[in-house]
C-alpha cells in the first residue's frame, strides 16, 4: 500500500503527484513508464501514523525489491525530503484532518464531570440501555435501515468525494491515524469507567459474567469512539468535495464524546447516548 508521502525517482529526477499519493498515480499523471529499471518507488513516512512529526522524524523507504543500478538511495532521499514542504503546501485538507486527530487525547472521555446535553439527545446511563432503547425504537426489519443511516450516508458521500479527488492514500492515512489515536485514548477511559462495575461485580459466578460484560462494553465503546473519529477526520479530508450536512453530522456525533459521553447510534435523527459504557 502506498503511504503518504510518495514519490517516483528516475535517474534524472524526483517526481510527485499534486494531490495523489499512489505512485501509480505519479507515473500515469508525468507519462513515465512502468519499469523497474526506469524508476523506483519511495516513500518518506512517520512513525506510527503520527503525521504531525516534523520531517525530520519521518522514515525514508524504498518501496521496490528490483532496483536498477543508477540507484542512490542517499541521493533520493535528500532529493525528496527537498519535496516535503511543497508536497504538505498542496495538501490542506490533509494537515486539518490530521490537525483534529492530534487533539483526540484531549478528550476527556466518559468524563465524570459532563458538558451540557443536546436537547435532541436520547440519553441513558449506560450504552446495554442505550442498546435496548435503540432497538425499540426501530424494530425487526426497520432497524438495520435506521440505525445509524445518517452516519452511513456520511461516511459513502465521503468515500466517493475522496475517490474524485484522488485521495486514496490520503483516506487509508486519514482511517490509521484517527482509529489508532481515538483506540488508544477512548479504550483507556472505557476501561476506567467500566472498571467500577468490573469490580464491584467481582466475587462469585455471576459477578465474573457481569464483569465480563463490562469489559465488552467498554471494549464496544471504545471501537464506537474510534469510528466517529474516523468518520470525521475523513470529512474533514474531503470538506472542500463534500456536502456541509455529512461533515456537520460528522462533527455533531464527536461533540457528544468531547461532552463526556459516548454515542451509541443514530435512530432517525436521534442519537442514543450513554454515560458510560
């Protein structure tokens, strides 16, 4: 898979597409030919997904087995590093996607002090509540097709955005990187959060099989934290191609986890939230 930044080295010259980064991308969009003795991929990548790390902290690596021998990896990697700064100059809406996942850890998830409630909000203590009051309110048949429609328009407007703009190098990033931050962050707030219950459940059969479940909640919270994440970082990716009403929806569901609580669904609008998980 062809990771952000990407470039395409000749023996002349370093090559870049202006906003895709699929070497196969740079080689249709500048004519070359696809020879591994005529050219060779690279690619100049962070550690981890963390994309707002200086440049020097980034990783050079050639992406090809085959190389011919005019090959200086010393020389392509001074050449493209040279590219950097032009390569994120015509990359906005990268950087602002990637601006929003470095503020994921400071969330304060399930915080025990909230912020204050959405009055179209569906609020119950915890998400197994949340479930249930969902599933209620669209039952049997009716439910696959309301629960979380809103999301699921956002999310297929945002794809095809991307694939006009030729940023599928850009949407895997964005994806990586918002679901690692969000994991990591939300995961251990959902853990503390339902370690109470954990505890308090501790003891005998039945408290192991409730604390079990507690540890799933969490765990599902945690997974549901990580998607919304996803989803608006990757609106934010395509905002300048995308309809306003899919990233508002986008930005609405991540301020119920800034406010303390976590977002089960979306019913017809409605959004069923927890306090915990």
């Amino acid at each position: 898979m062809c990771r952000l930044a990407s470039f395409v080295v000749t023996r002349e010259r370093i090559y870049r597409h202006p906003s895709d980064d699929r070497h196969e991308a740079i080689i249709e969009h500048f004519g070359l030919k696809d020879d591994p003795q005529k050219i060779v991929r690279v690619e100049i990548a962070p550690p981890d997904n963390k994309y707002l790390l200086p440049f020097s902290k980034w990783e050079f690596k050639t992406d090809q087995d085959i190389l011919p021998s005019w090959y200086n990896a010393k020389w392509a990697e001074k050449e493209c590093r040279a590219e950097l700064k032009a390569w994120k100059e015509d990359r906005p809406w990268f950087f602002e996607a990637m601006d929003f996942v470095a503020s994921i850890k400071d969330v304060n998830f399930f915080a025990k002090k909230k912020g204050r409630k959405d009055k179209a909000w569906k609020v119950f203590p915890t998400r197994a509540a949340a479930w249930d009051a969902a599933g209620d309110a669209a039952r049997d048949a009716a439910w696959d097709a309301a629960r979380d429609a809103a999301r699921d328009a956002a999310w297929d407007a945002a794809r095809a955005a991307a694939r006009d703009a030729a940023r599928d190098a850009a949407w895997d990033a964005a994806r990586d990187a918002a679901r690692d931050a969000a994991w990591d962050a939300a995961g251990d707030a959902a853990r503390d959060a339902a370690g109470d219950a954990a505890w308090d459940a501790a003891g005998d059969a039945a408290g192991d099989a409730a604390g079990d479940a507690a540890w799933d909640a969490a765990r599902a919270a945690a997974r549901d934290a990580a998607e919304d994440a996803v989803l608006l970082s990757r609106c934010i990716l395509v905002k300048d191609k995308l309809d306003p009403k899919y990233l508002e929806h986008a930005t609405k569901r991540w301020e119920v986890w800034e406010k303390g609580y976590g977002l089960l669904c979306d019913v017809d609008g409605a959004f069923y939230v927890c306090g915990r998980p």
